[in-house]
C-alpha cells in the first residue's frame, strides 16, 4: 500500500510518500500511522498543517507489489479539539486587573538550633 500526502487538492503535489504493509483483521479492515512507514519520498516533520489544504491518496496493489490498481484521495479534516486548539494558543489576553489589598507584615523569629 502507498500513502501520499498531497498539497492544495485531490490531485496536488505529492510532498510525503511512505508504503506500508498493513495486515487485516478479522472484518477486512487496516489501521495505519502515517509518518512510520517506509520513506519514498518528502519530509513528513516539515509539513505546514496550519496553512494549506491537505489530502490523503491511499493505492493499493492487491499482489502485494506496486502496480497500484484500487485508489482512493481524500481530504484531512480538522478534529473539533484541534480546531479549538488554533485559536486558543493565539488568543488575546484580557487587560491586567486592578492590585489587590496588601496585608499585614509578619515578623519571622530566629530560627533555632538544627542537629
């Protein structure tokens, strides 16, 4: 299987690409990391996530080589925490309040003998 991370649309420029050979479970179904696999080509560390569209084109060979047949491309959506997360990290802080009422002085006594 090759999966490829590509920039601006469904048919944009290839900036990571990995192949993996992911094994299926009982019901036929895989689950990948994307980033571990083996390295064809890109830099998946220096991808801009904040500024861009992203998609994810997955083929697959089902002989096991590279001769990919079935493909599918689709887009990577932002997770509701990670939306909340792009805002909350830039957001602006609130004027300074007002000082408080100081308190009382307290004198400290000498400090007696340690063995």
């Amino acid at each position: 299987m090759q999966l490829s991370i590509l920039e601006g649309s469904a048919s944009g420029t290839a900036i990571y690409v990995e192949t993996q050979s992911p094994i299926t479970n009982i019901n036929g179904l895989i689950s990948l990391e994307i980033g571990i696999g083996t390295f064809v080509s890109g830099d998946f560390t220096t991808i801009d996530w904040g500024n861009n569209n992203y998609f994810i084109k997955t083929e697959l060979d089902i002989t096991g080589g590279t001769n990919y047949t079935i493909t599918g491309t689709s887009k990577l959506l932002s997770v509701p925490y990670a939306l909340y997360a792009k805002t909350s990290g830039r957001s602006t802080p609130d004027p300074q309040g007002e000082q408080g009422l100081k308190g009382d002085q307290v004198i400290q006594g000498d400090q007696g003998i340690q063995g």
